[in-house]
C-alpha cells in the first residue's frame, strides 16, 4: 500500500520547467539590474537601493491579495493556472522595462522609471504567476513524495537556467555592444524565452477537482474569507512564520552572492570569475536536488534532511571566509561547492513543506487556503530579493563607491569583501536555527493521529 499516484513523468518535468520562466526574471534581475544601474545608466547606487526598498512598502501586501484571489478563482483551467499563464505577460514586458531606462530622460525621469516597472514587476505580475505557480504543489497532487519530486525537478530547472543567466549575460552583453542598448536587447530575449516556457508549463499539469482535493467535502464554507481573515490564518500558522522567514534569509543570502559580481571585479581583479562562480554554487545544488527524493524516503521526511543539509552549509561558507582571506580562488571555489550541496535538499523539498504547512492551517482552521499559503514564495522572494539588492546598494554608497570611476576606495573594497563573504555565512546560521524548529511534518502526524485521519492509498 502506498499514497495514490496524480502525475506522470512529463507532468512533473513540464511543470519543474516552469522556473526557467521565473528565473529568467529572477536571477537577471537580481545578479544585474544593480550594475546595470550604476555602471551603465550612472545612477546612484544609495538613490536605487532606497527605491527599492519604498517598492517593497506598495507591494508587501499584493501577496495575501493574489493568495487569496487564487483560493476563490473558478474556472475550467483551475485556480491557479490562469494567473499563472497571463501574470506572466506582464513579466516580461515590465523586465525589459527596468533594463531599458531611457539614457535620454533627465536624470529624476529615469529613477521613476525604474521605480515604476520594478514596483509594476514585483509587486503585480511577479506575484501573481510565482503564488500561482508555487500552489500548483498543492492543486495537482496530494501526493508528498510527487511534490517532493516536483519541487526538484522546479529547481534543478531554476539552478540550470541561474547558473547559464549567470555564466553568459556578461559575456551576451559585451557581444552585444555593451551599452544600454544591448542591456535591452539581452533582456529582450530572456523575456520571450521565459514567455514561452511559461506558458509550456502551465499547460502541461491539470488541478485536481475541488471535491477531491478537499477529500469529498464542500468548498463553500471554506472560501467565505475577506483579506483580514486570511491574514489572520496565516499569522495563525507558526510554521508559514518560519518558512516566510526562511525564504527572505534565502534571497538575502542570493542577494549578496549576486553582488559578488562587485567582489569578483573590484577584489579579485576578473569580473569573468563570477560565471566560474556561478557553477560551483548551482552544479552542486543540481546534484543534491537529483538526489532529495530519495534522502526524503530514506531519512523518512524533510526535516533531518534540511537540518543537516544546513548545518554542511554553515560550513562551507565559513571555511570560504576562511579561504577568501587566505586569497585561495580554487580553495573559495571548493567551498561555496560545499555550501551549495548542503543548501540542495531545502530547496528541492521546500515546496512540499508549505504544501504541509498548508495542511496544518486545514486540520487545526478547518479552511482550505493552498493559494495564500503559497504567498510566502513571493513574499520571501520580493522583500528578500528587493531588500537584498536595497541593502547591497546602501552599502555600496555607505561605502564611497562609484560605478563610473576607475578605481574605487580601500573602503569600498572592505564593503564587498564584507557582503561576499561574511553576510552569506550569517544568513546561514540563521537558516539553520529555523529549520532546527520546522517539524511539520510531525506535528501534522500528531493531529491526525488524535482526530483519527488516515492517510489516503491506493493498491499498487
């Protein structure tokens, strides 16, 4: 006897295809609009960080907003297809927008350009596709080891397509010309690319019927919320807290690794090593990601996994403090390796977790709420990822940089040593003492065991 069986090989591969879309948008705009900004454009570093930070204040609340449309859509795609297949429209015509400031605008014109297209990416179309995307977990399966399966296959695909992103978009960039021109031109076809990946992959898994997912019951009773309530659900939830909070420590951590493009140009001499870089954190978190379903099945469940995957990558990011200072590249190489492998399985069975958090708001709630649980994806990933680019941009200016000059000050050499080495690793500790809490797993088991429920299966 085992839990019944939703997806096909091809379900699960064509919806994991669906964060080449995300990350198109994703590790572009968070590895590059900063140097694009600064050193191409010439705004002020301090000026764009604090813009971003006043966009996270307009869109912090989107994400409850579409979590809770997605729960109460009905239609013959679904709940969270459509916002998923047409959000994505609106990606990518706002990411061209922030790679194509017009260098003919006044200099006030081209910050409330960029201020209006990131505010328009992040805040609207960004959110709707990637909560609606993330609660697919939730709506085409009810199987956890499938969704277990299907977050890997999700970010093998979004580690394949960060790493390219990273390894190429300078190189695409100088090919192109290397002016703001060919900035446009680059992100021109990232977004057509991610357009039709998108939409490959919302059609490529069906939801599941409501009756079914709610286990024969009613739904009617279950969607009667107002936004209030949903919020209230969720802060309910101690586990949602702590997967919100692990997810903007993550994109923080991306944040600053992203900002090692400063690091490898300024410190180590060779903008180049960032692409090298770039495959000893993502190679390695393809492999632990091709390996998490089995490691789920045998340590049987997620939470020794990620909490020991965690404790490696404390680790290895403190002995790549360790090798920075020595001025060892192959020896930082090495472990950033080693730290990526232990960061592997929380990424691979992230999905699931919310997907069991999800469950824990409906046996201690009574409500079903996939599509605003999930908003802790876009919540992580907007005030993370725009906090991170924020504070990477403060610190720069705190720091007397200037994209434009030749050479930049000791201060401002400190400043990135500092971002690349020494928040990544504080970021991980802080990880690591949150999943060190995050049992849901079990603590589900126990609800059930007291109110009776039983597991669903299916004969072989």
């Amino acid at each position: 006897m085992e839990e019944k069986k939703y997806l096909k090989w091809y379900n699960k591969i064509g919806y994991g295809s669906g964060d080449i879309a995300g990350n198109v948008v994703y590790a572009f705009l968070t590895s590059f609009v900063m140097v694009y900004l600064t050193d191409t454009i010439g705004l002020a570093s301090g000026i764009v960080g604090t813009l971003i930070a006043v966009s996270k204040l307009f869109d912090g609340f989107t994400d409850i907003f579409f979590g809770s449309m997605i729960d109460k859509t009905h239609s013959k795609m679904g709940k969270a297809r459509p916002w998923m297949l047409y959000g994505y429209i609106g990606c990518a015509i706002t990411l061209v927008a922030c790679f194509a400031v017009p260098t003919s605008l006044g200099r006030t014109a081209q910050y409330a350009w960029f201020f209006i297209a990131y505010t328009l990416l992040n805040g609207v179309f960004y959110t709707a596709n990637n909560i609606a995307y993330s609660a697919l977990t939730s709506l085409v399966t009810k199987n956890s080891k499938e969704r277990v399966q299907m977050g890997s296959y999700r970010f093998i695909f979004a580690f394949s397509t960060s790493l390219l992103i990273q390894a190429v978009t300078v190189g695409f960039v100088a090919k192109c010309g290397g002016d703001a021109a060919a900035w446009r031109m680059v992100a021109i076809i990232y977004a057509v690319i991610g357009l039709v990946v998108n939409t490959i992959s919302a059609l490529s898994v069906k939801e599941l019927p409501e009756e079914e997912l709610n286990e024969g019951g009613t739904t009617g009773e279950e969607e009667k919320y107002g936004l209030v309530q949903a919020f209230k659900l969720l802060v309910k939830n101690k586990f949602y807290l702590m997967i919100c909070g692990t997810y903007i420590l993550q994109q923080l951590y991306s944040a600053m690794i992203g900002a090692g493009i400063y690091y490898m140009t300024w410190v180590l001499k060779n903008k180049n090593l960032f692409g090298q870089f770039a495959w000893a954190v993502n190679i390695p978190l393809i492999i632990a990601l091709i390996f998490t379903p089995t490691l789920v099945g045998k340590w049987h469940g997620m939470y020794k996994l990620n909490l020991r995957g965690y404790i490696l990558a404390m680790i290895g990011r403190a002995l790549v403090v360790v090798a920075g200072y020595m001025g060892s590249i192959p020896l930082m190489m090495a472990f950033t390796a080693l730290a990526a492998l232990g960061q592997g399985p929380w990424q691979g069975d992230m999905n699931a977790v919310i997907a069991s958090c999800s469950e824990y708001t409906y046996l201690t709630q009574g409500k079903r709420v996939d599509g605003t649980m999930y908003s802790c994806t876009s919540l992580g990933v907007k005030i993370g990822g725009g906090i991170g680019t924020a504070v990477v941009g403060w610190l720069l200016e705190l720091s007397g940089y200037v994209g434009t000059h030749a050479v930049q000050p000791q201060s401002a050499l400190n400043m990135m040593q500092f971002m690349y080495l020494w928040l990544p690793l504080i970021f991980d500790v802080l990880i690591m003492f949150i999943l060190s809490r995050m049992n849901v797993e079990e603590t589900n088991a126990k609800i059930k065991k007291e109110k009776g429920i039983t597991v669903e299966t299916a004969q072989q």
